[in-house]
C-alpha cells in the first residue's frame, strides 16, 4: 500500500471554492464521474473529506465499494489554478454537522469566485445542490499539477 501524501499546504486551494470533479473506474473498466460539491481536509489524520450528492453520484458511489481508487480535480473558476489528487476512498458516509458546515462555506467560497464572472445565485444554487449529500474519506496516493501551462500534468512533491 503506497504511503499517504500530505496535502495540509492544499489548504488554501481546496476550501477557496473550487470546482470539484470527481472520476472512479468500475468492474466494466467504464469510468464515471460526478461533480463534488464541497471538501474538507481532515489535517488530524491527513485525510480529504470530499462531498457528493448520492443521488447524482450513485453509479461512482457504487464504483468505489470495489475500486476504491478515484480521481478528483479542483479547479478556482477565477485563475484556472487546477490540481488532481488520485487517493483511495477508505469510507463514505453521511456528512458531520461540522461538514455541513464546511458544505455551506464552500457554497459561499464558490459565489465569490463564479460571481465575477456573470454567475447568479440561482445557477450556484443548482449547480451545488447536493440531494442526500454524502462524504467520502480519501487517502491522498498523488498530486498533480493542472493548471494550464507547461507543468500540467506534474506530479507535486
């Protein structure tokens, strides 16, 4: 098993409002993806909490019980700033009262970054509407760089 990658100096980049995306690969080697709609680093034990919607999440939900392994990208809308961590879900739950918390900041974090860009609360209240909103707890494998440009697709140290 590969050693977990410390993430804590994402921080900034990963609760600044970022798009999320999230990929898994099931038993057919047919990949799903959905949008994760918040994220929370879980600096204790170094994990990433990353939040979907079961109900739109349901078929890379039932891709992890036996690949486990996922791929997410964040993205801040404003600079394009892009990185992806591959990790291996090691739980999914219901979100914490304190996740629920972190949700509502992200929505928050993500209308200051799509505001200035001609985006009004009716399409950031859809686009983060999280039915049944669930947590999957994520070990960090590897990072990677994708903001556009020559390092695009580099691993991060």
């Amino acid at each position: 098993m590969q050693d977990l990658v410390d993430i804590t100096r994402l921080t900034g980049l990963l609760h600044a409002g970022a798009a999320i995306s999230v990929a898994s690969c099931g038993n057919l080697q047919r990949p799903a993806i959905t949008r994760g709609i918040g994220c929370r680093l879980l600096a204790e034990s170094g994990l990433l909490s990353v939040f979907v919607s079961r109900h739109t999440s349901a078929d890379l939900l039932a891709d992890v019980i036996t690949h486990p392994h996922i791929a997410a990208v964040f993205c801040l809308p404003l600079t394009e700033q892009a990185i992806q961590i591959k990790g291996l879900v090691t739980l999914t739950r219901p979100l914490t009262d304190m996740e629920l918390g972190h949700l509502e900041n992200h929505r928050k974090a993500f209308a200051e970054q799509i505001s200035p860009l001609g985006y009004g609360q009716a399409f950031i209240s859809s686009y983060l509407y999280a039915e049944d909103p669930v947590a999957m707890l994520v070990k960090p494998l590897a990072v990677y760089q994708q903001t556009p440009g020559p390092l695009a697709g580099s691993h991060l140290a």
